[in-house]
C-alpha cells in the first residue's frame, strides 16, 4: 500500500465527518428559519380564519333575529284574526235568530 492510498483512505472519513459537522449547523439554521416561517403562516390563517367564523356568527344572528321577528309578526295578526273571529261568534250568538256568518 503506497502512501497516496493512505492519504485517500484516511481522506473520505475526514471529509465525511466535516460534512457532517456543516450539515449539522447549517441543517439547525435552516430548521429554525422554517419554523420561524411556518409559525408566520399559522398565526395569519388563523386571524383569517377567526374573521371567517366571526363573520358568519354575526350573519347567522342576524337572519335568525329577521326570522323571530316575521314570526313574532305571523303569531301577532293569527292571535288578532283567532279574537276577531271569537268576538264576532260571541256577538252572532248572542242576538237571537240571528243567522250564522258564512
């Protein structure tokens, strides 16, 4: 074995281990810039995402509160025609010979 096949044998560990030690430094700044980007992503979808929900809550409250009042209103004019039309029993009912309303 001559001394050049020393050399390159001895050379491939050394250049592996110095590939390794870069690797290993340069790997945790590039691991920490993309987490740092990653957690940037996160806290905008969610503000997007609060916004969204935010939204449609508020949307979701006000067709609810518009669909009460058209009930609100509906049970309103029943009630009103339900004590018309008892009224108007009681009055028919109480004269004598008087004919039915049709």
């Amino acid at each position: 074995m001559s001394v050049m096949e020393i050399i390159a044998a001895g050379a491939y560990p050394l250049v592996g281990l110095a590939g390794f030690i870069l690797g290993s430094i340069f790997g945790q700044r590039l691991v920490a810039d993309v987490e740092a980007m990653l957690h940037a992503i996160e806290a905008r979808l969610s503000s997007v995402e609060s916004s969204v929900a935010t939204s449609s809550a508020t949307s979701a409250i006000v067709q609810h509160a518009a669909a009460t009042e058209k009930l609100a209103v509906a049970v309103a004019k029943h009630s009103a025609a339900q004590t018309a039309s008892a009224s108007s029993a009681v009055s028919t009912a109480s004269i004598p010979n008087a004919a039915p309303k049709s």
